[in-house]
C-alpha cells in the first residue's frame, strides 16, 4: 500500500498493544465465544460448521461463512531460505513494524524503547 499511488505518505507504521494492557469492545465477544467453546461436547470443535455454530450461539451475533472465492489470491515473495533461519524474529515479538515508500523491507521493534531493524 505505502508503494502504491493510492495514498501519499512516505511510511505506515503499525503498533501493537503488549497483551493484556488494553480493553476491547471486542473482548466481550471473545469471552462469549470462549464460553460457547467450552459448552461444546468435550470443548471440541470439529469442523467449520461448528464453528459456525459456536459463532452463532455466542454473543457475537450474525455470521456469514465466506468462501475461498471471497480472498485475492495473492502471490507471496518472502524468501524461503530467510524463513528458515533460527534467529528471525517472531510476529508475536514484534511491537511495532514500519513500511517505508519505495523500500520491500520490514522495519520492526521488538521493544518500544529500541531503534528499528
């Protein structure tokens, strides 16, 4: 997006909240659906119609199951020998990435207080 013509910004930076350190509104569907989960039979789901299911028996209310022709198929470009390095840092590490125009690179921080990488 941040090399596109659709926008003018030089960079798009996203932030994550550490867990646990944030209300919201959302949480409350995800408690229902929780529930939901541990009314089913041995807290199971099995397939995308229980799921399904359990989606509509919760607080979460309307459910529309999408198909598979409802997604871009997008082609990936990541690297296959990067991927499979040891040392590459996590999403779930990561607190903040940064895309910057004109630039395929990921900058990311796994600490709000460091420099980028």
């Amino acid at each position: 997006m941040v090399n596109s013509q659709d926008i003018e910004d030089d960079d798009i930076v996203l932030r994550y909240l550490e867990t646990g350190h944030a209300f919201m509104s959302a949480d409350s569907v995800h408690h229902g659906i929780e529930d939901q989960i541990r009314k089913q039979p041995g807290g199971n789901i099995y397939d995308f119609s229980d799921l399904c299911d359990v989606f509509r028996q919760s607080n979460s209310g309307n459910v529309e199951a999408m198909n598979h022709t409802d997604f871009d198929d997008f082609r990936g470009e990541q690297s296959l020998s990067k991927l499979k390095q040891e040392s590459r840092p996590q999403l779930s590490d990561m607190v903040e990435v940064k895309f910057v125009r004109g630039s395929r690179s990921l900058f990311f921080r796994i600490e709000f207080e460091c420099s980028y990488t």
